[in-house]
C-alpha cells in the first residue's frame, strides 16, 4: 500500500511532474477528458496510460477517485460517500416511468425508432417522453431508418455514459444475458442474429443521416 | 390479482402519477388508469401466475385478461380502444389454440403466436428491470459527485501572428526595392536646371571685380559631391549663353583647368582704361 | 514523506473514513467550504482541523493543493502548473502586408519612429498596425527621440528573435546577402543601404527613456 505512493514521491522529477500534470488536469476539470487530450499537455513520449493507471491506483480507495467513464476518465466522489454528499445536490427530478423505460429501450435497443420503441413498451409514447430524455442530454436523434416513412432513429450520447458511469455502452447492465436470450431483437420470434445496442456515431446500413430540419426541429434540445 | 410493481423494486425509483394505482387488493382494482397499455396489464396479470415467464400458459393469461375487461365492461367503465384491440386479438389466439388449424401452412399458428406474445412480455420485462439497474447505478449529480468547482481550461486569447523570417526579409526587401524608385524622385530634384544656373551666375558675376574661377560662385550650391556634375554642367552651359549674350567673360589658361569668368560690363570699363 | 501518507492509510477505520468524507466533500463542494460547514458532516466530536491539516499534507506538492480562502478550504490546481491549463486558443493568424513590412522596418530601422517609418514606407501606418506587432510581442517602445514633439522609437523585442529563430539582431541580413538571396534584384541605386540593425536595450545618443505615462498608456499590448 506504502509503495504505490512512493511511486509518485521517489520517482524520477519528470515522471514525478507528468504525474502532478496528470493529476491537475483530471482534476480540474468537470468533463471526463481523453487519454489524447491528457496527452496533449504533456512532453512527447509520455505513457499516459501508465500515468493514468497510476493515478488511479493512488486514489482508490480514497474520497474521490478516478473512474473511466465513455471511454475518457474523471475524477469523482467515492461512491460508498454518496448517502452524505446527497445533500448538497438540488433536489432532482425523478424520471417519470414511462420515461426511464423509453430510456432504457433506447439504450439497449439504438438505434431504435419512435414505433419500435412503442411496439416494446405496447403502448404509445408522448412527444413529451422523448423531449425529458433529450433535454436531459442523454438521448439523440441519430439519423433515419431507410424504411417507408423514413422514421428518425434515437441513440444515447457521450453525456449518458457519463451520467450513469458506464464506461461503453458495452456495459449496460445485463446486456449479455439479455443478448444470450434474444430480448434485444427487435423480430418475433427471435431470429438467429443477435443485435448489440451501438451509440458509435456512425450510421448504420439501414440509417440515413438526419435532415437539416430535424435538427433545427432538435433545436435546444440536441445535446449532443 | 396483486400489483406487483414492488417485485422489482421499481416504484420507489419513479414518480407515481396522480390517480396512478398503487397496491391493492386485485378483486377492488377494476380501472386500467394504472397500466401503461394492455402489455402492462398482460404483464401484471402474469406474474399472478408466479411462474418463470417463458413457461407461462398464454391461454391462461388470455383468459385472465378476458375475463378482467368482462368484468370491467359489466362495471359499464370506458375502456381505451387499444385494451379491447388486445381483448380481441387474445379471443382470436384463445381459439387458435383450442381448435386445430385449418390451413397450418397460411398464416402461424396457436402456438406460434402465443410464443410471439410471451416474448413481447419478456422483453418488456427485462426492459423494466434493465431500467431499473440503470436507475439504480451510481448517478453522476446524485450518488456521486463531479469537481464542484472546476477549473474551466483557461483559454488564453494569444493572438498567434504567423510569419517566418523569410516573410519578413521579402516584405522588407520589396518594400525597400517599391521605395527606390521615389528615392530617384528626390535626387532629380537636385539637378540644377539652367535657368537656375543663368540666375545665380548673373546674379553672382554682378558683385565680383575680377577673374574668379567658377567653383568659386557654385560651391555654395555643391552641397554634396552628388550635387557637383550637376552645378558644373549646368553652369558651364549657362555662363556659355551669358558670353553670347555678351554679358560674361571666360577664360581658360588650358585643357581641364579652372574656368575663369568675369562680368563683361566691368571688364568693358576696365579694357578701356587699360587700353 | 511516506508517513503523512501513512496517515490516511494505517489511521483507524473511523478516522480513515472521515477523511475520506472531508476530501470528498471539498471535491465536490461549489464554493469553499468552511470548518464548520465540514464539520456538520463529520461524527461529533470530529477534529476538523486537524482533518483538515492531514488533507492539505497529503496534497502538498501535489498536482492539486488544498488552499484556504477568505477563512475556507478549497482544492485548486496547483499554482506552478498554471501554464498547462491555458490553453491557446489564437489560431495562427496571417500578419498584415503592412504589418510585415513595418516589423522589417523596425527590425533594421531600430530605434526609429513613426514618422520615419511612414517615411521610408511612403505611406502612413495606422495605429493598429503597431499594435498588432505590439500584441504580437515582437516590438517595444524603447525610448522618445530627442527631436521636437518628442516621438516615441520603437525597436525589436527579445521575443521577436525568438520568433523568428535569430541568435541576435545582427543576424538579419545585409544589402549583400540580400541581392544574393535574389530578395533585391540587380538594378539598386548607388547610395541605396541597408542598415546594420542593433536592438540594444542602451538607449542611443538620440533617444530619452520613455516618459512613466508612456507604459501607462501601453498597458497590456506592452509585452516585453
């Protein structure tokens, strides 16, 4: 335990100064921040990566750590701290039902339209629905499914990741069963492919990109 | 038939809508204001059926359901178009079931359609309890905490100039070379005209008694050596048009030598006395 | 320097955990938090100040300190690692014609003024144009000519030589070197020179120091 923080103290001045680099950048700011934009800051050849892991291994266990969200990393308050911290966040609204549900459809199944959406909730969703999600920046319209009526397709963004800590929309809990168990195909009966829920910003075969329009319809509301 | 919205947990994590059904004794609960469409009020009647969703019986479950809106007809309580769209579908898929297929090869079957059904239930099932360990994740702003004062990047507005040394060189370079051509401008300036020459020299020759070399009138004008060739050549003209005019006097004692000039008038007088 | 780590990692569970909840709640916190407020989240009896002293050894010499404000503690980047959280954002801008040219001038003119820089140009500067190079960092007031009206010289700064990758102004090149790099062609009029440039800080025979208003009215376009 004593030697991953002599690490920091007895190395080398450089190393020693990469790492205070490291360190303040990651904790100045509010945004989890990319390996690339870390390694911007600091002199050539530098291994951010090792930098990073040792940062992290210096504050586990800590009141705040490092943690790897959307694939960038950011410091934030130990999670076990949560039930004293609460109180100084503002009070927060409470997803409705039918929205964490369209949320949770959208992140498993994306890119997903509006009618698929439906078709799994068995009921039909408000425009309002949609827009919470929107304004809370943790869905997108992506493009348009190349069917008749060219329905908008909706993604989850960076900010959702980020929101619920995930690291990759990879690890979305439970997503491996409910892949082994064909619950993520959108057909009936489950065929034999399985489909994986992708929030890359590239479109898919049967995606169109969006119109001008949606995204000035979007306006505010497009977070991402 | 329970509610059993607490099986997983989840209704402590959403708002409950006003008017929206809470735990109750099934047998009282005869409206539909709490279910999110006919799915939902499937999904509720079968987990009465306290069994794993993929062995549920379809046509037990169509025959709660059916039996359920019965019930909410005989109540004479609207009921949305959609419930009865699935009541209908469920009658359709309950005889589908009992009698044998006329034509197995049409359209699918019973079972297949009952299998369609039970994996629409599931799959809204595992969407509700992906939500709920979604929403139960440590939330960033709720559970846990981003930097509550951060420290913007400061952006520096360094206007940043591009220019090498070599854009610098050229531009000093033609600039200097554009300007050559009025530096031209100001050394012809400096020729002396023959008129000025004709005026200093009468005026000078007028105020001189004798002989006197040239240079001697023009090294007032010949303020740089750059100015010399100018003055000389001319004045040389000048005073050789003042001597046809008759008004000056030259004299050179040989090639190259200085040049001598007197004023005519003066000499005039003085070859008289001297002749 | 291993001990003050030790600290947090051998101190009793207890007392572990209320470090834990101090470090979390400065990172967290909007604004400084003071002792008291700390205090009101700790077990009774807490020693907040020496909670306090633990956290602010344990980050010394770190890429972030905790540092006390107006009475209240707050973290912050450490001060020495300012210069890497700036980021530039000037994109590289093209420097006017009449720019360029007034910087040469000054570069072999130094010390010269404005008017016979207006001179040997032909034409007369606009006062932005000696701000852009003033904002640039490449030129300086360096003294008043002793002439009537008193006009301000300007010259090269050090940052000009390095800008341009000269080892001393010396190092700009003649009438000479000039028509050999093809810069000025064949057809130059005798008594046509080039001035062997010198940037000095010595004020020259010619030249008075700058009046204390002078730099007043710089103000912040005076870089040098």
């Amino acid at each position: 335990m004593v030697d991953r923080d002599n690490l920091t103290l007895l190395a080398p001045e450089g190393h020693r100064m990469a790492l205070r680099i490291v360190e303040a950048m990651l904790f100045a700011s509010a945004h989890p921040l990319g390996a690339k934009e870390i390694a911007a800051r600091l002199p050539e050849g530098s291994d951010v990566d090792a930098l990073i892991r040792e940062i992290e291994h210096l504050y586990s266990g800590r009141g705040v750590n490092l943690v790897k969200v959307a694939g960038k990393y950011m410091f934030r308050t130990a999670s076990d701290l949560a039930f004293l911290l609460q109180r100084d966040s503002g009070e927060q609204k409470k997803l409705s039902r039918a929205a964490l549900e369209t949320l949770a459809i959208i992140a498993y199944h994306q890119p997903v339209t509006r009618a698929e959406i439906e078709e799994i909730r068995g009921v039909s969703i408000s425009k309002g629905t949609l827009d919470v999600l929107m304004e809370a920046g943790w869905i997108k319209m992506r493009g348009r499914r190349r069917t008749p009526g060219r329905p908008v397709t909706y993604g989850t963004t960076e900010n959702f990741l980020v929101h619920f800590g995930l690291e990759m929309i990879g690890d979305l809990p439970g997503l491996e069963e409910l892949k082994g168990a064909g619950l993520l195909d959108g057909r009936i009966p489950p065929g034999f492919s399985v489909p994986e829920p992708r929030d890359g910003d590239a479109l898919r075969d049967d995606e169109d990109p969006l119109d001008p329009d949606d995204l000035l319809a979007a306006g505010l509301s497009e977070h991402d | 038939m329970a509610a059993t919205r607490d099986k997983d947990g989840q209704s402590e994590l959403w708002e409950m809508a006003p008017g929206e059904r809470k735990d109750g004794d099934a047998a009282l609960v005869v409206d539909v204001d709490g279910f999110e469409g006919p799915l939902d009020l499937l999904l509720s009647l079968a987990r009465t059926q306290k069994v794993d969703l993929a062995k549920i019986s379809i046509l037990a479950l169509a025959e709660q359901y059916l039996s359920y809106i019965e019930e909410l007809r005989r109540l004479r309580l609207e009921l949305a178009a959609d419930y009865l769209v699935m009541a209908a579908w469920l009658a359709y898929l309950k005889s589908r079931l009992l009698l044998p297929s006329p034509s197995p090869d049409e359209e699918p079957s019973g079972e297949e359609m009952a299998a369609a059904l039970a994996f629409r239930l599931r799959r809204l099932e595992a969407m509700r309890e992906a939500a709920a360990k979604l929403v139960n994740r440590d939330r960033l702003g709720r559970e846990v905490f981003a930097r509550g004062m951060p420290e913007a990047v400061e952006i520096v507005q360094r206007s940043d100039y591009a220019a090498t040394l070599y854009d610098l060189l050229m531009a000093y370079a033609s600039q200097r070379q554009r300007q050559m051509v009025s530096v031209v401008h100001v050394r012809r300036r400096q020729v002396w005209s023959l008129a000025e020459a004709r005026e200093v020299l009468t005026r000078m020759v007028g105020s001189i008694a004798d002989w006197t070399p040239v240079d001697v009138f023009l090294s007032p004008w010949i303020l740089t050596p750059e100015m010399r060739a100018t003055v000389v050549a001319s004045s040389f003209s000048a005073s050789l048009e003042l001597v046809r005019e008759g008004r000056v006097e030259l004299r050179q004692t040989a090639p190259f030598a200085s040049l001598y000039m007197r004023d005519r008038d003066r000499d005039g007088a003085e070859t008289k006395n001297d002749g």
